[in-house]
C-alpha cells in the first residue's frame, strides 16, 4: 500500500503517519478505527463547504446556500471525491468487508473521506484541513450553476416546462427487471405538448423517475433551443422519442418538494431477468 501516492493526491503530507493508518481503517478491520476522525471530519467539511460559499455566491440567500452545501457535501458527492483520489485501493477493511466489496461501497468511501480530512484537521490545524477541501471544491464550483445544483432532474425539468408555460410530464412503469430483491424499474417519462417519449432506468421507482426525467430535460432543451417556436405548433406522436437512461441515485428517497407531478402508479409489467 503505497501511502505517499495517497498524500501526493490529497496535497497534504502527513507528520504523524499513524493518524493516517487510523482514517483509513474501516471498524470490521480492528478497534483502533476511523469513526471518531469521520465525525470530526464532517464538521470540518460542513464549516469550510459553507464558508466558500458564503464567499462566492454574494447574491444567493441563506435557503439557497444550505441547498448547494447539502449537495456538496452529501454522499454521493463525498464517494465521487473518493473515486479521483482512488481511494479504495488505501482501505483497511475486515476479512467480510473485503469479500462483500466493501471497497466499492459509496457510504465506506465517503466516510473514509470525512475521516482524513479529521486527521489533517488533528495532525495540523484547521488552516491545512481547508485547503485540502478547497483543492476538493473550487474546481467543483468552478463547473456548475448556484442556481441548479442540488435540485433533482424532476424538479429541474418541472421548472424549466413551467417557465414555458408547458404541461407537466407524466409517469409511468413500464417494466421491471430483474429478481424481487434487486429489481430495475423502467419508467417512462411524457411531455405531449413537445412530443417527447423517454425512459429512464433505476434500483427504484423514483430512480428510474429521476432518470428519465433528466433525459427529457435535456431533449425539451435542445427541442426549444433548435426551435422556439415548436412548443407552440407540435402534436404529441406516439414513441416518437426512446432513449434509455441510468438512474444514479442509490437509495429511494421520500418526494421533496417541487418534485414534479406524478400521477398515480400504473401495475407494473414483469419482464424476465437478462
């Protein structure tokens, strides 16, 4: 395992190389573990995240701020950080965790994440926990829009219709796949009033929801962008559009807010395994 490669990507070199050794040490692997660093870390994190952002974004407002830091510093966010910086390959993890792929787990990843940046905060001070964060973010912030991130497709392509004053789309299950216990929904997503006819696939119906959804944003866009004036003049037309989607959400989530309108479930169709 070589240690310095995982410095040389953090930006950050370690003086006591056993509070190292200890962040990436997962509870199934000894006592000694990284769970007191990650909650240290995820107040480090929490603080530094909002602190940039109170820096940059003068005109947004403190409803806004506290989405955009939640999205940042959620788990998927956390594991995706986790992935450039190769992460698995530095875990010490226990005999079960290795053989369940543990390694490979967003949670392990983003947890192992929060906890380096608690042993750099312990190893020296705040000032060096920033700017290992600041190097995670800038580059993030650099990249998106305030005004989008942390807002699901759902409520993104629900906005978008509704500023050209377009019907909401519509849902339905149009399959399921695979065994009870690791299903895939295939959801189809309607905007008749432009004519649009995609399918998104997730572990869950809001998933697969979610998926969808984010296709038919992106086809409304460049439907409206290439034709303005097609909102107005077109016709629904039956499976004019199929376009598969991967859903990126891991878990089910309770509908937000704005989610979107949703009519009632349609009994899903079986369909066999692959």
């Amino acid at each position: 395992m070589n240690l310095q490669l995982l410095q040389t990507r953090l930006g950050y070199t370690f003086q006591d190389a056993g509070l190292l050794q200890q962040a990436l040490t997962h509870r199934s692997h000894s006592s000694v573990h990284n769970e007191r660093l990650e909650f240290l870390g995820d107040s480090i994190l929490n603080c530094v995240v909002a602190s940039i952002l109170y820096e940059r974004f003068g005109a947004i407002d403190e409803g806004d701020l506290s989405r955009l830091r939640a999205n940042l510093v959620k788990q998927q966010s956390l594991y995706e950080i986790a992935q450039k910086l190769e992460l698995s390959q530095f875990l010490r993890l226990g005999e079960g965790e290795l053989k369940s792929g543990g390694f490979r787990r967003p949670s392990i990843l983003a947890d192992t994440l929060e906890a380096l940046l608690g042993a750099i905060f312990l190893d020296a001070g705040f000032d060096a926990a920033r700017d290992v964060i600041r190097a995670f973010y800038i580059p993030i912030l650099d990249s998106v829009d305030p005004r989008t991130l942390g807002k699901d497709a759902k409520t993104l392509l629900q906005e978008f219709l509704q500023s050209k004053k377009i019907p909401l789309p519509t849902y339905n299950v149009v399959a399921t796949h695979g065994a009870a216990h690791s299903q895939e929904f295939e959801i189809e997503c309607l905007v008749p009033k432009l004519s649009i006819q995609v399918y998104g696939r997730g572990g869950s119906r809001r998933a697969g929801e979610q998926a969808a959804a984010k296709l038919a944003l992106e086809v409304a866009e460049q439907a409206l962008l290439k034709s303005p004036a097609a909102a107005r003049k077109a016709k629904p037309r039956a499976a004019q559009l199929k376009l598969a989607g991967i859903a990126t959400i891991q878990s089910d989530a309770a509908s937000e807010p704005g989610d979107g309108a949703t009519p009632p479930p349609h009994k899903p169709s079986e369909s066999k395994s692959a």
